[in-house]
C-alpha cells in the first residue's frame, strides 16, 4: 500500500469511513483521496463511502472517476422529509439531539428554536440520517464549508469521531465564519502544511488539542488511527439501516382477519399492472396511490372504484393521519369478504411522509410486493414520456422518440438506487416479494406463483387490466441513444446502452 494513507496501523484497520467531500460526487480533483481510500479498504479491510446531494455529469469525469459514478450514497434533498428527520431524532436519540441544537444555539447566540427552523440544519440532520444507516466508525470531512459543518453536525448527533481535513484553512476573523465548530470536539484536524498547522494553533488554540492538528494529507493516517481509537457516546442515536428508516414502534391491527399488503417502487416499474390484477380477485381489495402528493393537494383518494365509499370521509381520514385511512381501508375489504387489503406506495410519497411507512412497516403481518426494474433507462424514458404527457396508465401507443438529459439520466440512475436501499431498510422486517418489471410484462405465470406462495393463495391465471405502454423496439425511443452510450462508457450502466 503507497500514497496519502499509506502505514496506517492494523490495530486501526477496518475501519468503515462516511466521507463528505464535495455536494457532487464522484470529483476528479478529489481522486487521490478516493484512491488513498481505496487503497486503505483493499489493504486492511473495512469500507468507505461518500455521502453527497447531487451526481455529477459524467461527460465531465476522467475515466479513473467515471467509474465511481454511483457507488456513494445520494442524500435525498426533500424539504418535508428534513422536517421529520428531526423529528426522528427527537424521538430516537433526544439527549443527543437537544446537545447539538444547544451547541449551535449557544455558538450563534439564538434560540434553539432558530436553530431547529434553519434549512442548513435540517440538512444536515438529513446527512445524519443516511449515515446513520451506513453505520460508520468515522467520519471524514473535506473543506470547510457545507461538509465540515454537516459533519460536525453528524458526528456529535450520532457520536462518531471525525476527522477534518482542512484543504484551504479560511483563518479569517472567527466570528465570520464556523471554523470554530469544524474545529471543536473533531478527533483530529489534518492541515494542508506546516504553515496553515501553526496558524491553525495560534488562532484557533481553545477550539483543538494541538497533538489532534498533524501537518499535511501524508499524516492523514496519523488522524485516521487517532479516530479509530475513540468509542461512542452513551447516548448517541443507534446505528444501522433499521435504526435509520425502520418503524419506531409496532402497530396493533384494527382487522386481524384482512391480512395487509403493500405495492411498493418506483412510478413506471409496472405498479398499475399489479394493483390492476390484485383487486380484479374478489379476495383482494387494492387502491392505488392513497398518500399521492398531487391527489392530497386535490382532496381525491384513490380508493377501489367497486367500493361505495364517500371520498370526502376517506379525505378526512387521511388528513388524520395514515393510520385511519388504513385501517378504513381494512374495514371495507372485511365487508366485502376479501382477505387482503392494501394499497400502491411511490417512493417519493412515502420518502414524503414518515409516518406512511410507520404505519404499513409496524404492522409486522404485512406483505411487501417491492417492484423494481433492472432495466434502468427504460424505466427513466418512460417516466420522462409520462411527465410529458401526464399519462401514467395504460392508452395510446407514443412511439416518437426523446431525447434523455444526459446529467439528469446520471442523477436519476443514482436516486433510484438510493430508495430502493432506504425502503429495503424500511420494510426489511417484513416478508417480501420482490419482482422485476420484467417479471409481470414477460413471466407472468412465474410471478403469480411467487405471489401465491407468500400469500398462501393459488392465483392460478393472472390477468391484466392495463397494458405497456411506449414504443415496441425501446432503444428506438431514445432518440440520443450515441451520446447518452458515449457519456455512460466506463460506469456500472454502460451495458444498458446497447
């Protein structure tokens, strides 16, 4: 092992590193640090992964980093979902959560409530989050500005030592800037020279232990050890996938004889399909998007079309909560007789609203029908067709073609993986089916065996009630298909361009 974390000793080794290094990932000037940190990984184990907020363009990435290009953990930008976030660590690590909110209220010299309503914080709290779920045993910070802050944030949230590398130290007036915070309770500081170390240690003395502050990236190992060594705060927020995104508490089902089911994914993964032959048996009653944004806004409810119900009372039960609707839900399927109930859930809805996942997770009988498709970009130009048109089920066949944004055809590839890992964490306590688009358009026979054996039903011969829509051949509806080949040469989806 050579370069900028070479000798790092194997008592610190495996460590498994959260690196915030940049809003856009993969970086080209942040290479070296990705290979220092590839080269640590492959001689002592453990792992690291960068936590970002946007994808970078991948015409613009050398071929060193266009290989990179979704292996980091896209965090997931969503105002409403920042809200809850706070919230959940309220509930799950309260202690942990009222130190940080005093910290940098006494730090700003506000009120803790100024401090909950900042949009930088709730960010932050967002990062705390997904790291959470990764379950680091360090963290490291590039820079000193959105990283530095948000990682002081999460380390002292989730009790994790941190590392601040402090590439171009700003040692200006302190109280123009959050050196300070960056620099208070880090593990250790790497400067970029001797220089920048002394500066660091004459101006900002009170805020770091001087042994903590090494001189320059090729002591970095010196940091990392130095990391490794510490242990966590008792009353610091739990690590792992489910302590990040599963239910807090169980749920008592208001219907024990209806057993739950959810449709689950992403828009365009076949969902209508499903739902469609669910509820044509007269043992299931599905709805489609119950928790859509745009339908809530309206005040409809995608309730079953063969159930009588009053749309403005289910609209008024949904605005209780997702509970009531539930178990409304559950109530109409035992009157008709069905043995099952449930409903379509999108991704974003629910990455929305917390408390939808707390209630269809926490009921422990629910079934998890998780629809994916492997086919990435016919999943994304079929999307981009139905935002066009504003058509998402079955009808006229659109065979022109479209040209695929070769930035957002990054981003996209990469927040797809990004919530098919959160709601896999989500439900990960649940039994699940999971089906490929292809499984429903082309093995129906399979696919209706697999759902027989989790629901303990024969459903013999499944018939659908809508169809595909799109152009028959689909690499004929991209109309981009060369460029799009070109800028993805060299990166995990290269194969999807023909």
């Amino acid at each position: 092992m050579s370069g900028p974390l070479s000798g790092l000793p194997i008592s610190a080794a495996s460590p498994r590193i959260a690196l915030l290094a940049g809003d856009l990932h993969p970086l080209a000037a942040c290479e070296p640090f990705y290979a220092a940190l590839d080269a640590l990984r492959d001689a002592h184990g453990g792992d690291w992964r960068a936590f970002h907020t946007h994808v970078s363009d991948p015409r613009a990435l050398p071929p060193a980093s266009r290989r990179r290009l979704g292996e980091g953990t896209l965090v997931l930008e969503d105002p409403a979902a920042h809200a809850q976030d706070f919230a959940r660590f309220g509930a799950i690590a309260p202690a942990a959560l009222a130190r940080v909110v005093a910290d940098l209220a006494a730090f700003w010299g506000c009120a803790p409530a100024e401090v909950a309503a900042r949009v930088d914080v709730r960010q932050a709290l967002a990062f705390a989050r997904a790291i959470q779920a990764f379950a680091p045993d360090m963290l490291v910070a590039v820079g000193q500005h959105h990283d530095s802050f948000r990682a002081a944030i999460v380390g002292r949230l989730l009790g994790v030592p941190r590392v601040a590398v402090l590439d171009d130290p700003d040692l200006g007036d302190p109280a123009a800037n959050l050196m300070p915070l960056h620099l208070r309770g880090a593990a250790a500081v790497v400067a970029t020279n001797a220089l920048a170390r002394a500066e660091l240690l004459r101006r900002f003395a009170d805020c770091v232990d001087a042994a903590a502050v090494v001189d320059g990236l090729a002591q970095a190992p010196v940091a990392i050890a130095r990391a490794a060594g510490m242990g966590r705060a008792a009353d610091a927020a739990p690590l792992g996938p489910a302590a990040a995104y599963g239910p807090l508490a169980p749920r008592q089902p208001r219907i024990p004889a209806v057993r739950p089911f959810v449709v689950m994914g992403a828009e365009r993964t076949g969902s209508n399909l499903l739902v469609g032959m669910l509820d044509a048996r007269p043992d299931f009653f599905c709805a489609n998007e119950l928790f859509n944004v745009r339908e809530i806004a309206a005040g409809l409810v995608a309730w079953p079309e063969h159930a009588a119900a009053d749309r403005r009372e289910l609209a008024a039960l949904r605005e209780r909560g997702p509970e009531p609707l539930l178990d409304r839900l559950a109530a109409d399927a035992a009157r008709i007789g069905a043995t099952h109930c449930g409903y379509k859930l999108i991704y974003g809805h629910a990455l929305h609203d917390d408390h939808i996942v707390e209630a269809t997770a926490g009921d422990g009988r629910c079934i998890v029908l998780h629809l994916l498709r492997r086919d990435r970009l016919q999943r994304w130009r079929s999307h981009l067709r139905a935002l066009a048109s504003d058509s998402w089920f079955g009808g006229a066949q659109d065979e022109s073609a479209i040209v695929l944004p070769v930035a957002e055809t990054a981003a996209d590839f990469v927040a797809g993986e990004a919530l098919e890992a959160r709601f896999r964490a989500a439900f990960a306590g649940l039994p699940t089916v999971e089906l490929d688009y292809e499984d429903l358009a082309l093995r129906l026979p399979s696919a209706a065996r697999r759902l027989g054996e989790a629901f303990g039903v024969d459903f013999g011969e499944l018939v659908p009630r809508t169809h595909k829509t799109g152009p028959k051949d689909p690499r004929a509806g991209i109309a981009n298909n060369d460029e799009l080949r070109a800028a993805f040469a060299g990166t995990r989806w290269a194969g999807l361009f023909g």
